[in-house]
C-alpha cells in the first residue's frame, strides 16, 4: 500500500511540475533591433541572455530581417513586451507624432505593421523638442523614455497601463527627470526589463559602440549611470550602417515555489490518510 501511494504523490508532483514548465514558451530572452540609417530597414537580433546580447550579433540565437515593411517618414522609438503582446512604437520624423502597434507573436512583430494586431496613434501630445528613445514594461507598469534633441536630458514616464500610455503624457501616473547626467556624445538607444533588473542602452554618436547599464530599481535607472549596478560595453562589433533603436526582454517564466509546494502538500496529505486508513 505504501509503495502505491508513494507512486501516487510521485505522480501528483509530476504533474505539477509538468503544468508549470509546459505553460512556458521556448523562446529568446532578449531581442535587439537595429534601423538601417539610410532607409526603413529593420533588423532582430534575439538572445538568451543579457551577457550574449552584450557581445553581439556573433552571440545572437537568431537574426530576422524586416526590409521596406516601413515608411522612411518614420523611425523605430522603442520595442517592448508586456507579458501578452510585442509592442513598437514610432516616431515620425518630421514631428513628435507617435504610432504604437502591437503584435501577437514574435513573428507577427518582424513581419511588420501588416501583422498588427492592433494600431494606436498618439498625435501632437508629445513636444518636438524631444524624442522618444524607448520603451519598456516592468511587470507593473509601462515606461516611456524621451531624449532632449538639444542635450543629453532624459525624462521618465510611467503609466499604469496600455491605453494610458497611448494617450500621453496627460495620463501618466508618474514623471522622473534625468538632468545632465548623460554624455551627449551618447544617446539612448533602448530600454528594457529583463524580469530582475532594468537595463538602459547607449550609442555613441561617432560610431556604432553600445554601452549597457543594469539597475536594480527605476528609481536608479532615473539617477544615472553613477547608480548603476553593472555596466559592460560592446565596442566595434556593430556596422556603422545601422543604428540600434529597441531593446526588449521576454523572461522565461521560473518554476513557481507555490505551485510545487502546494502539490508537495496535497502528495503528503494523500499519503497520510491512506496511512490512517489502514
């Protein structure tokens, strides 16, 4: 009898465990997104790891290219991932009018806005002294970062949710500043959340040389650089012909404690009524 039960609790563990890890897609842990600087062109770049995206593309799991999908009058802002759907944001150049489109799958989003699952546009509510330079969710809430174009000035948003975002900066739940504590011979190149840290991109303005910082809160990212918990470089390894404008992070799910311990419970309830029964 106890040899049955034990196979029993063994079995009820073995699901648990299946549920868990099976829900999880198989997917890249980081993409990365470059813009060609003489046209629309866009190329991913996906990863399984912070430190294999430092590296470079000779790192990458995956390269997909998305040429002449878009308008030369608009530029990539960011790209990001809230747990449901990818996400891109636009930023014609020739004002501060964004368009933000969001996709299904991975693929959906490399395909181009023909894919879309759904289209936003935000016209005339952001200045035109600024860009935007990113775009980021961090599990609660959705960041949108702009760049001064005069300077190295930065400025946080955060909304509580999509359709905040989309309307601007007039329904925002939060503002930071980031004043003077960039270089301006850098410019942001992206921003992201990898399921523990934040992560913020810089550019060289003379050459395609990436600087990577990690934080551990956004208020740190909001400091600066001197509040940085990691910082790696990725020097020469990118072309010259190609801009970095989105980084974004997919975190695979972890097993969870709660799931496995509750069912490590129900396996030893079972296993001590039987003991009683007999």
């Amino acid at each position: 009898m106890t040899d049955h039960v034990l196979r029993r609790a063994a079995l009820v563990l073995g699901i648990a465990v299946l549920l868990v890890f099976g829900s999880s897609e198989a997917r890249a842990d980081g993409i990365q997104v470059f813009e060609r600087n003489t046209n629309a062109d866009l190329s991913f770049f996906t990863y399984d790891n912070l430190p294999d995206m430092v590296t470079g593309w000779g790192a990458a799991n995956g390269h997909d290219s998305a040429n002449g999908v878009w308008s030369t009058a608009w530029s990539l802002a960011g790209v990001s991932y809230d747990g449901t759907q990818y996400i891109q944001a636009f930023e014609k150049d020739a004002n501060a009018d964004l368009s933000i489109f969001t996709y299904a799958t991975y693929e959906d989003m490399v395909t181009g806005w023909s894919a879309a699952s759904g289209h936003h546009t935000a016209i005339g509510v952001w200045d035109p002294d600024w860009s935007m330079v990113g775009v980021a969710f961090d599990g609660s809430q959705y960041i949108q970062v702009f760049e001064r174009n005069t300077n190295a000035d930065l400025s946080f948003f955060t909304y509580d949710s999509f359709g905040d975002m989309v309307t601007g900066w007039s329904a925002r739940s939060g503002h930071y500043a980031a004043n003077g504590v960039w270089s301006t011979s850098w410019s942001m190149a992206g921003v992201g959340f990898d399921g523990s840290q934040y992560v913020q991109v810089f550019e060289s303005n003379a050459n395609a040389d990436l600087s990577f910082f990690t934080y551990n809160t956004l208020a740190d990212m909001v400091t600066g650089w001197s509040a940085a918990s990691g910082h790696d470089t990725s020097i020469g390894v990118w072309s010259n012909d190609w801009s970095m404008t989105g980084v974004a992070f997919d975190p695979i799910p972890e097993p969870s404690t709660a799931i496995l311990l509750s069912a490590a419970c129900a396996a030893i309830a079972l296993f001590r009524r039987h003991r009683s029964s007999r």
